[in-house]
C-alpha cells in the first residue's frame, strides 16, 4: 500500500492527528475514534494495524496496554514528494502573509495618537512614521 493509499483514509488521519500530540493507548484513540465516525472496536483496531504495518505508527506494549505513537519516516516521504508542488502554495501563503502585515500596520495606524487628526496638526505620511 502506498502512503497515499493510507493517509486517504480520513479514519487514519484522524488517528494520526490524535498521536501528534504525544503517544496514546488504543483505547484512548478508540474512543474517539468510534465518538466521532461510529465504528465498532474492530474497525478501529483494523486502522492501527493498517498505520503501523506501513510505519506510520508504532507500538509499545506495557501491561494490557498497548500505546502507539506516530513514526516520521513516512511522513518525510510524503513531504519529499509534495517538495515540488510546493511552489503553487508557498507564493500565495506568502502574498497572504504581506497582506496581514499590511493591514496590521494599518489598523496600528488608526489607533496611534500621532495617526489621528487633530485640529491644527498634520498627520505623518508612512515614511516619517
């Protein structure tokens, strides 16, 4: 299976969402896991397998406890493979942070004592400020 293949599964991201966070019994992840998409116990065992047998994920057994945590290896060649395409995002994200910062120095402008009109001053253009 592929890393596409097992990341398409919204139940399997879910779960690594879940271990983000730090590492979690399967029967904290369980509980969400069934809360929010109304899967059996089995089915939601069936998706830790599927994260751990492709490295994903791994577990640790302690007691009759079992905790998984996510692994990063695949993820990193997830990573690898979107690098390329990254360039149709990173432009926009970046115009959208120019953006926000432009409309911060403006709304601080609008606050800013020497920024408002009063009657026989002159307001600072952008350069003297």
């Amino acid at each position: 299976m592929h890393a596409f293949d097992v990341l398409g599964d919204p139940v399997r991201r879910r779960i690594l969402e879940l271990l983000v966070d730090g590492e979690r019994t399967s029967g904290a992840i369980t509980d969400v896991i069934r809360a929010e998409f109304a899967l059996s116990q089995p089915a939601v065992s069936q998706h830790l397998r599927v994260l751990r047998e492709h490295g994903f994920s791994s577990a640790r057994a302690e007691g009759t406890r079992r905790y998984y945590t996510v692994e990063s290896a695949p993820l990193l060649e997830v990573d690898a493979w979107l690098s390329p395409f990254r360039r149709f995002w990173d432009q926009r994200l970046d115009a959208l942070e120019t953006e926000l910062a432009r409309g911060r120095r403006a709304a601080g402008r609008h606050h800013s004592p020497l920024a408002q009109k009063g009657s026989g001053s002159t307001r600072m253009t952008d350069r003297e400020e």
